[in-house]
C-alpha cells in the first residue's frame, strides 16, 4: 500500500505512458497531490489525487495516462 509520506516536494510525475506530466508542489489535504505551476504549460497549479499513484520511487508514477491525467485533474489558480 502506498504511504503519501514517500511523496515529496520536487519529485518529478510520470504518466502510465511514461510522459512528464508535472513536478510535486507539496501534498494537499494528505489525499491530493498539488503540482507546480512553473512546470506547466498553461501556468496554473493542478491537482491530482493520490489514489492515481502506483508507486513511489525517485518518481512519482501513475497509474493513468498522460492524456487521462490532463483531462481529469483539477486546475486551480
């Protein structure tokens, strides 16, 4: 089972498909994952649930695609 603890801030995000699709800002409320505004193409912060992870390693990997993921997570300012 996966401990959100594993999750750290500057950790890199990758995809099922093995794309890039952000870079840990910090966790949220323990369950979300916020990702980094710098490292996104339109600027904004996006949220991510925890329960998408598969495993923690030097990564944070996915258990959805990149274009699920883009379509599915939350933006916010």
């Amino acid at each position: 089972m996966l401990n959100p603890t594993q999750i750290r801030e500057h950790m890199e995000v990758r995809a099922a498909d093995g794309n890039h699709v952000g870079t840990v800002d910090h966790l949220e409320g323990g369950n979300r994952i916020k990702l980094t505004k710098s490292d996104s193409d339109d600027g904004r912060h996006h949220l991510i649930p925890v329960d998408w992870v598969d495993h923690v390693d030097a990564h944070v990997h996915l258990t959805k695609n990149a274009d699920e993921v883009r379509s599915q997570w939350i933006s916010v300012n």
